[in-house]
C-alpha cells in the first residue's frame, strides 16, 4: 500500500501521514503478548508507515525493544523512529530536567533500540516551566552535536506550552492531542507551527477508542489500562485518557457524529481523516494492538476528503457538547 506523505518540517525526512503509535504495544492498554505487538507493528509497516512514536516508559522500553526486534528483522529502508524522554524521572519535576539527567534517558533509548543516533527524541510532556528553560534546550543542542540524536521536538498538554516550545528554534517538531474531541489547536497553534515549518504530531487521534464507534456504557477495560484507573488524572493528566471527555457524554457525542461517517467507511477511518484535513497536521498516529487494527488505521489515508457541510456539522457538536469540557484546560 502506498500512502500519503508529508515533509516532517524542517528536518530533511519525509514520513507517511498516518504513523504507528507504539503505546499500546509497550502496556497500560491491557494485555498485549510479544508476538501480537510484533505482529502488529509488521502490519503497519506492511501497509506503508513510515513514521513510529515511542517512549522509553512505554513499558519501561518494552515498546522500545519491540520496535529494535521488528526493525531487525525487515530489510530496506528503515522507518522515522521518534521516542520521548522526561517521564522516568522521580521526582518528576522542572527542576528534575537537567542535561544528564536527560542525556542518561538517550543513552537507554539508543540501546533499546539498538541504534547510535535516535532520529527525533521528544520531551515528554514535562512540567509547563521547562518550555520556557533555555538551558534545556542548550542541552539537547549538545547531546545533537554529538551525534546522539538528528532532531528533537517536545510532546506538550495545553497550547501554551506549545507556543512557548516552538520559540525555542531547535525544536522541530511538537506532538499534541488533537481529534474530533479536542479542536482547539486548530484556533491559532496550527498557524504558528506552519509559520515556523515545525512538524506537527497528532496523538490520542481516536480519543483512547471512543472515536472508533466500538465502545458502550457496558464496556470494561483491564485493570492495568488507563482507561480504567486514569479517568480522572490519576496517573497522568487525564487529557490523555478519553481525551478528557466525561465518557458518557463522549458516547453521546459519538452517536451524533455517527451520521456523518461517509458510506462505506468505519468511525475510526472517520476520526482520522477529519484529522487529516488539517494541512498543519504532519503526521498522526493511532496506537494499534492488533495486525487488523493497524491495516485499518492505514485504510483511512484512502478516504476522499471530507465535505465543508460534514466538517461544519463535526464541529457543531463539538462546539456544543464537547467544547465545555474540556477547551479551556489545555
């Protein structure tokens, strides 16, 4: 399969628009075997993406070390492979953000991966102050020169902290949550991140599964997934989870988005092309846990483009039962 592609701003690569989110493979999402997490990356990367997210606590490098077995055992031209770093830290604090602190995370990712030169490290979600830390950023210049990693961007919570991040002119890339749920970086991030040619990450893209049409009121999540024990920000910010979206009212936002879903196509297909349509939006990257999940994640790029009438009624709702929740807290 041949999909779409996207120059991933000003670093020279280019990468497919929808990318593997290596979360789910690495744990809190519930049970996923060594073999299904192989398999499923596999099938990814059999449908064309060229783009995988990591983090070094995804799984405590399990997500890490999965991707260096898959990456071993294909030939040919290796995937853009962006992990993240900060969250291991204890406390996790500003002031806990240090150079070594943060050149220490590097070295355990090039080894999980099995590689000299990380192609994108990300600060992962760290404390709002760190953006605005010139003194970070002069590290990560460092650890780049040598040779540790080709490129590095943050991953950020709210849209302050992304425009604060992209002041800083090493940063290449920004990952943020964006989906039907959550629309307001659509407002002005997205316009300064074009301006500045950063590369733009879309995560959580199905809001945690709501958005694939597939969950009820009914339905029950392993007690090690998030979505089960962060509902409410337990263990990180609950943005992450559900999107933040009370999942009550988020079923009744996704009965009402159901119409809109083209002829023939899946919710989830939906959900990431209302993405896509966004010019900014480099690269997004729905997590998987089966090989068939994967393939339809790709499915999506196919879509024809959605119309104006569809794209206005998907934002009526969210303007209406979605936006008082959650637009003012990132």
């Amino acid at each position: 399969m041949t999909l779409t592609t996207n120059p991933f701003g000003r670093t020279g690569h280019t990468t497919t628009r929808i990318g593997f989110g290596a979360w789910a493979i690495g744990g809190t999402w519930g049970e996923v075997s060594v073999a299904d997490a192989k398999a499923t990356l596999h099938a990814a990367l059999d449908a064309g993406m060229t783009f995988i997210d990591t983090a070094d606590v995804y799984g405590d490098g399990r997500s890490e070390r999965i991707i260096r077995e898959v990456l071993a055992e294909r030939p040919g031209a290796r995937p853009f492979v962006a992990t993240k770093a900060g969250r291991r830290l204890d406390p996790h604090t500003a002031a806990s953000y240090t150079g070594p602190a943060i050149e220490a995370f590097i070295d355990r990712s090039l080894q999980n991966l099995g590689v000299d030169c990380l192609d994108l490290v990300q600060l992962h979600c760290p404390p709002s102050p760190v953006y605005a830390n010139p003194a970070m950023f002069a590290a990560l210049d460092a650890i780049k020169a040598k040779g540790k990693i080709a490129n590095y961007g943050v991953s950020v919570e709210t849209i302050a902290e992304a425009m604060t991040a992209i002041q800083n002119p090493g940063v290449v890339s920004v990952q943020i949550i964006y989906n039907l749920f959550r629309q307001r970086p659509a407002e002005s991030f997205f316009k300064a991140a074009r301006a500045q040619n950063v590369a733009v990450i879309a995560r959580v893209p199905l809001a945690s599964g709501l958005l694939t049409g597939k969950m009820t009121a009914q339905s029950q999540f392993a007690a090690d997934d998030h979505r089960s024990f962060n509902r409410h920000g337990e263990a990180f910010d609950k943005g992450e989870t559900f999107s933040g979206v009370p999942y009550d009212l988020a079923l009744q936002a996704v009965e009402e988005l159901r119409p809109l879903v083209p002829q023939g196509a899946t919710m989830a297909e939906f959900a990431l092309r209302w993405i896509l349509m966004e010019q900014a939006v480099t690269v997004v990257i729905p997590g998987a846990k089966s090989p068939a999940q994967a393939q339809a994640n790709a499915k999506a790029d196919a879509l024809l483009p959605l119309s104006a009438e569809t794209m206005q009624k998907a934002r009526e709702i969210y303007t209406r039962l979605i936006a008082p929740e959650v637009h003012h807290l990132w």
